[in-house]
C-alpha cells in the first residue's frame, strides 16, 4: 500500500515540474506577444533615452499582478480539492490542526507565482529590449 502511494508521489512531483516549465515557456511566449505589439512605444522610449529599468516596470509588475492572481486562484482550487476529499471519502483533512499547513502551502503557491511569472518576464524583456 505503501509502494502506491510513493509511486503515485513521484509521478505527481514530475507532472508538477512539468506543468512548472510549461507555465514558464506559456508565460515566456505571452510576454514576448505583448512586447511585439508594443514594439513601437519601446522603440520610442528608448530614442527619447527612457532606461532599459524605466521600459521593464510596467511589464514586470503586470506580471507580478498575473502571477499573484495565478497563486491565489491556485489555493483556492487546493482548498476546493482538500475539502472535496474530505466530503467524498471522509478523510479528516480539514480538521483544525490542518489549517496552519494550508495556509502555508497557499501562502508558498502565491510566492511561486509570483516568483515564476517575474523571471520569466524579467529574463524575456531583459532579452527583448537589448536585443533591440
């Protein structure tokens, strides 16, 4: 039984880092669209001597904002899954000792999104406007 449940462990953590690196390349890729439709008004900043840091902010706090929203969508969807859990197969999981783990846990799910969407904006703006 044990065997089970630590093989079904392990194929959630690689699906996780899976679905971790698409979320990187989709988020890489919407940034790069939005960069491309703006390209004029960057183009503009930078002849009128606006500083790579002054054209990055507003991408970078959209993106915070995203990947604020994202964790906090993503902790709400763990307290639906726990709670469905709990109904279905009645398993204590939301007894009062749980509680502090949860918070935890949407507390670090928020920090991971925020943390995901900010390099990747960071590293596809950094690339985009020095190439340019």
């Amino acid at each position: 039984r044990f065997e089970d449940f630590y093989k079904l462990t392990w194929f959630l953590i690689g699906l996780m880092l899976v679905l971790m690196l698409i979320s990187v390349v989709l988020i890489g890729s919407l940034i790069r669209i939005a960069l491309y439709a703006q390209r004029e008004t960057i183009r503009t900043m930078r002849m009128v001597g606006a500083t790579t840091g002054f054209i990055k902010r507003p991408f970078i706090l959209r993106s915070i904002a995203c990947g604020a929203i994202g964790g906090v969508i993503a902790s709400a969807l763990m307290v639906l899954a726990v709670w469905i859990c709990a109904n279905e197969f009645q398993m204590p999981l939301t007894a009062q000792e749980h509680w502090l783990w949860y918070m935890i846990i949407a507390i670090v799910l928020i920090i991971v999104g925020i943390i995901i969407s900010w390099l990747a904006t960071a590293f596809t703006v950094r690339h985009h406007i020095t190439k340019n």
